[in-house]
C-alpha cells in the first residue's frame, strides 16, 4: 500500500503560518496596548504632582503665579490624559480584533489537523485490511 499523503497538507502549512503571522499581530498589539496604558499612568501621575504643588502653593504663602501656573498645567494634563485615554481604546479595540483573528486561525488549524488524524485513522483501517486480505490469500 502507498504511503499516507494528506492531500490538504499544503492547506494546513500555510494555516499555520497564518497562525503564527496572528500571533505575532497578537503580541504586537498587546505591546502597544501595554505602551499606551504605561503612557496613560505616566500623564496620571505627573497630573497629581502638579495637583499636589497646586494644594501646597494655596496652603504656604500664596504665590498666585505658582497657582495659575498650576492650575494651567493641570488641565493641559487632563486635555492630554483624555487623548491618551482614547488612545489606550483604540489600541484595545485593536488588541480584541487581533485577538479574535488568532483565534480564528487556531480553530481553522485545529480543524484541519483533525480532518489530517481522521483521514490517517482511516488509512490504517485500510491498510489493516489490505494486509489482513494477503495473509489470507496467503494461506
């Protein structure tokens, strides 16, 4: 009997590959989502120095420059921190897309791999038989 050739092999090679190019789109989206959310904190944090020098010049001798200058500076913040918010959003949204798209190609994989088990499973059982029908015709 002829050996086992899986006639969609060419099709689960290159679905693996498409797998592992999903991946990659996967990590990369992550990476960013993770940048932009670092970025996001970073702007919170900063926000909340300018906010604790804003309490200390009201508290100490008042500096009304260092209070405007202050208060100024805290709502560039928050102008920034919104961008970045819808930054950290899009970069999700992207990361979801990404996400679902791996897992689209892992099922289409899978599913090709078990079409490749049940196609050898079934060879055998032929071969099985083929060998069973020449010891019979052997004796």
């Amino acid at each position: 009997m002829n050996k086992f050739i899986y006639p969609l092999q060419g099709v689960l090679n290159l679905k693996e590959k498409l797998e592992s190019q999903e991946k990659v789109l996967f990590q990369a989206a992550m990476e960013e989502l993770r940048r932009e959310e670092e970025a996001l904190s970073q702007l919170e944090q900063r926000k909340r120095g300018y906010e604790d020098r804003l309490r200390e010049a009201v508290t100490s001798q008042l500096d009304l420059l260092k209070v405007k200058t202050n208060k100024e500076a805290i709502e560039v913040l928050k102008e920034l921190i919104q961008q970045q918010i819808g930054k950290v959003r899009r970069a999700e949204r992207h990361a979801e897309i990404a996400r679902k798209r791996l897992e689209e190609a892992i099922k289409e994989r899978k599913t090709l791999e078990k079409l490749k088990e049940d196609a050898f499973t079934e060879y055998k059982k032929e071969y099985e038989k083929e060998e069973q029908k020449e010891i019979d015709e052997g004796r």
